[in-house]
C-alpha cells in the first residue's frame, strides 16, 4: 500500500503552537507529514532559515513520522520532487480562505495532481500568527503561552544581542 505523505510548507517565523497544532493532527492523518520552511529572500524575516528550521525539529522531537525541511522556488516542484501530491494549509478565519483558495487553485492549475487539505486549528489558536508573535516579541511581551519553549528562549536571546 502506497504511503501517503503530505507537505505543509510556510515561513514558520516563528512556529506557534497553533503551526505545532495543525502538525499534530496531519501526522494523524497522514502516514508521514514534512513540514517544510519556504525560503523567500524578498521578505523580512525574525529568524533565518536555518533558526526557523532548527526551532521546528526541536519543537517537533520525538514524532515519527514527522519532518523538517526547506525549500525554495515553485511549491508544486518542491511537492513533485517529494513524491506526493498532498498540500496542508492552515485556515484561520475567513480572511484566509479566500488568499489560499486561490493558491490552491493556481497549484491545481501548475500541477493538475495536486490536493490540498484544509485544516482549521483548535479554537484556542484560531487569533494566533507568527506576525501576532513577531509584534508582542518586538515591544518585548511575553510570548510563552504561544511558542514552544526554544522560540522564547531564542527571541531572548535576540534581543540580548
């Protein structure tokens, strides 16, 4: 029988435990999930890639069947090179639906093979975005009950450069 892996890409700066939430529940699901940091150089980020890649594999330690990884270009490419045709997007509210329908349907579009699977986090996390986690950390708030432990210690430990 033919395993069934999914990929759930994104920036993942820096992964909340609404990302860790939707991971949790895919790797249910699917007999394998490679959760995989888009590298988009364009764009400001809190943490590199390499940071955000090591902040999801400790936050992720111990689930077998779960991956880290990155990449950078086409995600259709990325899922081919993968050998799966499984995409796992997180919606938050509304707002979001009609962003990733469209990204959904651009894939569909590059790579007729392509599904992508919805998942809706658990009410507590339905507010939470790295861009909520990347604010409260500038004005130095407290971003524990949103973040694994290793983000909070590495977001002190940017601000005591």
């Amino acid at each position: 029988m033919k395993k069934r892996i999914a990929v759930y890409p994104g920036s993942f700066d820096p992964v909340t435990f609404g990302h860790l939430d939707i991971i949790g529940r895919a790797a249910k699901i699917f007999d394998h999930v490679i959760v995989s940091v888009f590298v988009h150089s364009g764009k400001k980020h809190l943490f590199s890639v390499e940071e955000r890649v090591e902040m999801l594999r400790r936050a992720l330690k111990g689930r077998k069947n779960v991956s880290v990884d990155c990449f950078e270009g086409l995600l259709v490419d990325y899922v081919k090179k993968k050998k799966t045709d499984v995409v796992i997007r997180g919606l938050r509210a509304i707002s979001d639906l009609e962003y990733e329908f469209q990204i959904a349907a651009v894939n569909r579009t590059l790579y007729r093979h392509i599904e992508t699977v919805f998942f809706m986090p658990r009410v507590r996390y339905s507010y939470l975005s790295s861009s909520v986690v990347r604010d409260i950390a500038h004005f130095k708030g407290d971003v524990s009950k949103l973040v694994p432990p290793c983000v909070v210690k590495a977001i002190k430990a940017g601000r005591d450069k």
